[in-house]
C-alpha cells in the first residue's frame, strides 16, 4: 500500500474541526484524488477535556504544539491556532526546522512573517502554505499564483472581510444606524466582542498584503497598507450613496505605480450594479485584473469551518501529491521590497460630507477652502433641514494630500459642526 500523507493539527477550534470532519468524511474520495491515503495522527491544543464534537481518540495528543511539530510520525503541520507571535510562531519555526510541511490559516502570521518563513521553508524544501488565510474558501491565492501566473498583474481589490460587508448591508437594508447592526452582528457571531480587528480594517490589511506580495513579486509589507474602518460610516453616508448610485463597501486594493506600491484598505463608494456593489451578507470577493485576461472575479465564502476547512485540504491535497509551491507564487530570495506609495499621491473622486451650522457664507467658505487645495466641485447638495445641516460634495479627480489638506482647513472653521468625511469613489 502506499505511504500514507501523515498530518499533525495545532488548534481544535472550529477550522481544526473542520479538518477533521473532511478528513474522516472524505478519505476514501481524497486517497483516490491523491493517490495516496491521507490520514490525521497527532493533534494539540489547550484543553484536551473539552468536547469538540467530533471523535479524537484515534490521535496521539501533544498538549505543546511545538512536540506536535517535531513528532517523527508527522509529514504536514496544520497550523489553525491563530495570531502572528506566540505558539503559533513558534510551532512554524519547529514545523519548519524540523523538515516538515507546513498549512496555515494564519493571515497575521503570513502578513507580518511571511518573508522569512518563506525563506526558510524554501531553504528546508518543504512547503508553506496558506490559501485558507485569504477569503477562507474562495481559491483567490491558487487562482491569483497559478492560473493567472502568465499574467502581468495590474491591479488586485476586493471585499476582504465578511463582518464588515455584513454591517454596512444590514445599515442599508434595515436602515439601522452602525452601533445597532454591530451589536446584532455580534450577537450572531459575525463579529467578536472586541470587533476592532475587523472594522477597523487590520483583518482586511492582513489578507490584502499577502495578494499584493503574491501579485506583484515583492516582500510582504503589511506595514505599508494604508487602513481606515467602518467605524465612521454612517446611515446618512449610505442611503446618499444609494442616492447616487452607489453602494458603500470596506475595499481593499493593491496596485503598483511607477512611485510605488499602493496598498490601501478604505471604505469606499463603487457602483451598487456590480459584483463588489451587489456583494451579499458576508459574502468576499477578490477581483484581479491582468494584462491578457482582464478582469476576472472570485467570490464566496469568506470564513466558517466548512470553507476555511476546504481550503486548508486544497493545500494538503496538492502537498501529498509532490506539488511544493513558493508561497508567493516565485522563490522568497527573488521578491523584491517595493517603495511605498505616498499616501497623498493616491487620486480619485471624492465623497465629502460635512455637517455645517445654518449660518450666510457657509457653503462659500467650504468651497473656497477645496478650491485652495485644487479640488475642483463635481456636485454639491445639502440633504434635509436644521442646524446644524449635512451637506454632501462628490469632486472630480483629486489628490488625497489635497483633500486632506482641505478638510483639515475646513474642520477647523467655525461653520463645522462635526469633523468632515471622505470616502473615496473607486471604479471595479
């Protein structure tokens, strides 16, 4: 019989589940796949007590996932336990030295280490892997590194974080304020109790960083991603959007220039007619576009056991096979570190609300101050009465440095109610 692919799990949370489930499901349709049985022998982590639903008792424990790592019997390490530091980093680095495979669902980790474990797996010869660390089951990394790998990647943009796109369609269909969509989300387990990681845009600047290291060839830079949340988004801001056409979404988008890489995670306004506009609950998408294919779309779900489990096994199944892949898609040692983009010289339209006090001249000084700053005035309208009054401006093409010099102006005039609002209008 032939040798059978030997996997050791770290982390028994809802993914590690998942894997199990597949595996004990699906083993007979996957040994056939693969050409070789796939089998589960060890599993670790912190409670060895506690009922996950699913049967373990065939499985060695390690209660130190470092052991896990270094056990003799494991060929891949699944690393499902989370966070960029910690055991999760020291179980790669074991993994790793130890000559073994490494599937990982671990964006943080990929985000903040991707480079240097790169190297080293490449150095050792094993794979690492981590298609479940971007938009859980959607096959964006395979997609993106191998389908596309003829292409010249032009731009990669998508909606990255279901939590996010689950708030601002429940804000626009409900017609419920942000706090009170956020607490529902948190109640269905959409959102954690401390939902800063996700609305504020890290967990979508994780994932955007590794596509725009794999699309562009350079060194992962998750410090250079640009990021803003939902936080400030207000029901105001989406039915105006709906108003013009638009639907607001958390968009995060890569693309290289002659200055420099832009990477950037923001909410923006593109159009309600297409895929990333009509993008449903929790739903992700990533969009690429490259010179010979154009545009091409993957969408679906974003997280969950059963997707995330899927795409951890995608990377299993092309591993047992003898299929050992760079992660970015060319040898670590090849990528190159790309210069930033100046976050002023980022262009596009602008949405610009203001909250200004019913007093003569208002509109005047705000115009006067956007005109110092070169922004030119597509549209301007004041929505409702009272005073304080919104009043909402859509410019043409502007600089961000611009339009952020012009609302720091206009921020601090006595008209201004509240701090004004951009949102860049992006075309997808």
């Amino acid at each position: 019989m032939t040798t059978p692919f030997r996997l050791g799990i770290a982390g028994l949370g809802t993914v590690g589940r998942g894997v199990v489930r597949i595996v004990a499901e699906h083993g007979a349709e996957i040994a056939t796949r693969v050409g070789r049985p796939v089998e589960i022998v060890a599993v670790s982590a912190r409670d060895r007590r506690r009922d996950r639903g699913v049967d373990l008792t065939a499985f060695a424990w390690e209660d130190d996932p470092v052991a896990l790592a270094r056990r003799a019997d494991v060929d891949c390490v699944i690393e499902v336990m989370g966070g960029a530091n910690g055991p999760a980093k020291a179980l790669v680095d074991a993994a790793l030295a130890a000559g073994k495979h490494v599937v990982t669902a671990n964006k943080a980790l990929l985000a903040r280490h991707g480079q240097e474990l790169a190297e080293t797996a490449e150095g050792a010869g094993v794979a690492l892997a981590g298609e479940a660390a971007v938009a859980g089951g959607i096959p964006a990394l395979k997609g993106l590194g191998e389908g596309l790998a003829a292409n010249r990647i032009t731009r990669v943009f998508g909606v990255l974080n279901g939590t996010c796109n689950y708030i601002l369609n429940e804000m626009e269909a409900r017609k419920a304020p942000y706090e009170a969509v956020l607490a529902d989300a948190q109640r269905l387990g959409y959102a954690e109790a401390d939902p800063s990681f996700d609305v504020g845009g890290i967990d979508a600047a994780h994932k955007l960083a590794i596509l725009a290291a794999l699309a562009f060839g350079t060194r992962v830079d998750f410090e250079g991603v640009v990021t803003e949340g939902i936080e400030r988004i207000t029901l105001a801001d989406i039915e105006t959007a709906r108003d013009m056409g638009f639907s607001i979404r958390l968009l995060g988008l890569a693309r290289m220039h002659e200055a420099g890489l832009e990477q950037r995670v923001r909410p923006c306004m593109v159009d309600e007619r297409s895929l990333i506009g009509a993008l449903p609950g929790v739903t992700n998408a990533v969009v690429v576009e490259g010179d010979f294919v154009g545009q091409c779309a993957f969408s679906g779900p974003g997280a969950g056991e059963g997707p995330t489990a899927s795409a951890i096994m995608a990377d299993v199944l092309d591993i047992a096979r003898g299929a050992v892949r760079p992660l970015f898609g060319r040898a670590a040692t090849a990528l190159a570190s790309a210069p930033r983009l100046s976050h002023g010289d980022e262009h596009s339209p602008y949405y610009l609300r203001f909250t200004l006090a019913d007093r003569p001249g208002a509109l005047a000084q705000i115009a006067s101050a956007l005109g110092r700053q070169g922004v030119s005035i597509h549209r301007m309208r004041q929505y409702g009465k009272g005073d304080p009054v919104p009043v909402v401006i859509v410019t043409h093409d502007a600089r961000r440095d611009a339009i952020d010099a012009a609302l720091a102006e206009i921020g601090a005039l006595p008209v201004s109610a509240e701090p004004p609002v951009a949102i860049r209008i992006e075309e997808v």
